[in-house]
C-alpha cells in the first residue's frame, strides 16, 4: 500500500459519518426540476454532475477541510470548483499546468 492510499484510508474513516459519500448511496433518481422550481423558477447557474472515483473523492474532501481550515470559514466544493475555473480561465500559469496534466492522460475513444 502506497502513502497515499495509506493516508486515503486514514482520511477516509476520518470522514466516515461526516459525509453521505462514504455510506451506501441511495439509488439514482431522475431529475424532475424541484430544485429550480424550490429557488423561483431558475438559479442563474447551470447544474453539473461529476463522477469522482474513490480516490479523488477523498482527495477533494481533503482539499474542502484544508480550505475551510485556512479561511476559518464554511467553504463549498462548488465553491472550490468555480475559483479554481475562474483560476484556470484568467491565470496563464494554473491554464498551463493543467493543460500539461490532461495532455498526460489517455486519450479516450469517443
């Protein structure tokens, strides 16, 4: 076992209880529009869903802790994912490297 699936583990049933995700999942449900109709009909913002293995998943609830720790404040995942967009859109360096971390992965067929 790596370092980091050691600390993964240890991470993981650190969270265990504090987060859904390290529990059975409900089964999927369809989307029926509740939501934005809950908020007056539209958020402004689009909704997305993204699938993280186990392993990143851990990584940005760690990633979540550690932000929250650093600004003393609740900080959202949301949060978290719309400054590091705004992060890769407007700074050349941070576009760069993830460009140099997607351009390592395999290609996927379509």
């Amino acid at each position: 076992m790596t370092s980091i699936e050691s600390q993964a583990g240890e991470l993981q049933q650190m969270l265990k209880g504090v987060s859904g995700r390290h529990q059975t999942p409900p089964a999927p449900r369809p989307s029926d529009g509740t939501t934005e109709r809950q908020q007056g009909g539209t958020t402004g913002r689009s909704k997305f869903t993204v699938l993280l293995d186990q392993k990143d998943a851990v990584l940005f609830d760690a990633l979540a802790l550690e932000m929250r720790s650093r600004s003393g404040r609740r900080v959202e995942k949301a949060e978290i994912l719309r400054a590091l967009l705004r992060l890769a859109d407007t700074n050349t360096r941070v576009n760069a490297a993830l460009a140099d971390v997607l351009d390592r992965r395999p290609k996927q067929s379509p």
